[in-house]
C-alpha cells in the first residue's frame, strides 16, 4: 500500500473539487479498539469468492442498501493496493464488470475474478432521471466498499476518515468566509456552531493529537487550519492548510488514490 510519510503540495481548490464529488459528514468513524480489523463484509453486504467469478450478498441488514440498486445498472470495482519495489510504486490495479441489479434482494453474481483485490467496491450506475417534467443526469455514487484484505480494510478505513478531515476543514473555512477578517473558523466558534459534534476537540497546536474516537482541529482564525484524527490502527491522520493555501497531510493517496 502507499503510505508516505507526508505530502505537501499547493491548490486548496483540488481539495474542495474533490469534497463536492461525495458528502462527507463531520463525524468520526468507530474508533475500534483492536488493529486488525474485519474484512469480506461491510454494512451487512457480504463479498464471496467462488470458482466462476466474485458474488456481493445483501444480508437482511442490507435490504434498504439494496433498495437503492434493485432492477438498475451497477457497477463491480476490485482494486489490489499498489507495491513498491526499491522505491518505485507500480500502481494499483483495478478490474471491474457492470451488471443489472435483479429486482428482487437476491445475491449479485458476477464473472469478476477479484485475484488478489485488497476491496472491492459497488457503484450505482450513472443515469437519467425525470422529475416534474425536468431531466436531470445523475453521476455514479458508491453504494458499499468491502475489504477483503487487512491491507484493503486499513486503506479503506483510513480513507472515510480522511474524507472526515476533509469535510471538517472545508465547512470550516467555507463559514469562515463570513467572518471579518476572513479565515477559518476558531476551534471554539467552530463548536459553537455545532455543539451536537461532541467528536470535536480543540487543538492548541497543528501538530497535536486527539484521543482515540474524536477529531482534532486547530485554527489561528485566518488561514493555517490542520485537522487530525487517529486510524482504527492507531496511525496519525493529519490535513493542514497553511498560509498561501499550502497543503500538508499524509492522507493524499487516501483522498485522490485507489477506487476513487
């Protein structure tokens, strides 16, 4: 997997592009007290191996997941994390089929051979739809990522988390526009402004660290914001803008990487 030890770089309008593409609640993700975590399963959607080809099952605790793809195009992504070798990364490599979603809540079979995936992901096919007389065409959404390696199951748990740190930062300087002078919203007004996020804790400095289970934010109410959370493993996650809209964070193969 690619895990650099940070990475810095210039555009915060990258970063926000990338937010609009998905909804990223301000929200921790279940801290999880032990380092290995659970794979071929995620959301009550099982992931089976078979002989012609990989099947996604929708388990009862899945039947509203399975509400949202009944009868319509999806799509089956499988990713095997990529390997370094002296340095040089080869790359991810993902394989993928599209199929129709049966009508009914049955298993979703697929002649996808995942071979040594680290995920696999479900996609909600692109489509058109028609309200009060108005055709609006709908981008792919992701219904369900499951890990089927420990390797996949870090990656993917470190990813919702980097969306988390993402989301926080970009709420906080989108309201923070409003302010006089402009800037990024203190800690203390940021939780102001939401004091049902009891996952919210103030930093007095960029480089400190949250307890297990909560968000980290720092803030000099102008433009050096740094948000931080720890992964279900324990690994420090960090986003940071600074003056002149410079980025630093350790998380940018999880928010512009594999699957995305």
């Amino acid at each position: 997997m690619r895990r650099a030890a940070g990475h810095a770089c210039r555009g915060r309008a990258a970063v926000v592009a990338a937010l609009a593409a998905t909804t990223i609640a301000v929200a921790a993700a279940p801290a999880g007290a032990a380092t290995t975590l659970p794979v071929g399963s995620a959301s009550g959607v099982q992931v089976r191996h078979a002989a012609n080809g990989l099947t996604f099952v929708f388990t009862a605790r899945a039947a509203k997941l399975y509400e949202q793809i009944a009868g319509r195009s999806v799509a089956v992504e499988c990713t095997q994390e990529s390997t370094s070798t002296l340095g040089i990364s080869a790359g991810d490599s993902t394989s993928g089929v599209d199929l129709t979603a049966p009508q009914r809540r049955q298993p979703l079979r697929s002649r996808l051979d995942a071979g040594k995936a680290d995920f696999c992901r479900l996609f909600l096919g692109a489509r058109t739809v028609t309200t009060h007389g108005v055709k609006q065409h709908l981008q792919r959404r992701l219904v369900v990522s499951v890990p089927l390696t420990q390797a996949g199951a870090v990656y993917l748990d470190e990813q919702t988390r980097a969306g988390t740190l993402l989301g926080l930062l970009t709420i906080a300087g989108e309201l923070g526009k409003r302010t006089s002078p402009a800037g990024y919203l203190t800690p203390a007004k940021l939780k102001h402004d939401f004091p049902k996020a009891s996952e919210l804790v103030a930093l007095t400095d960029p480089s400190g660290t949250p307890p297990k289970g909560k968000i980290g934010y720092y803030s000099d109410g102008q433009q050096h914001a740094a948000a931080v959370m720890l992964s279900a493993t324990g690994r420090r996650l960090y986003l940071e803008f600074g003056p002149d809209d410079a980025l630093s964070t350790n998380v940018w193969a999880e928010l512009f990487g594999a699957g995305d």
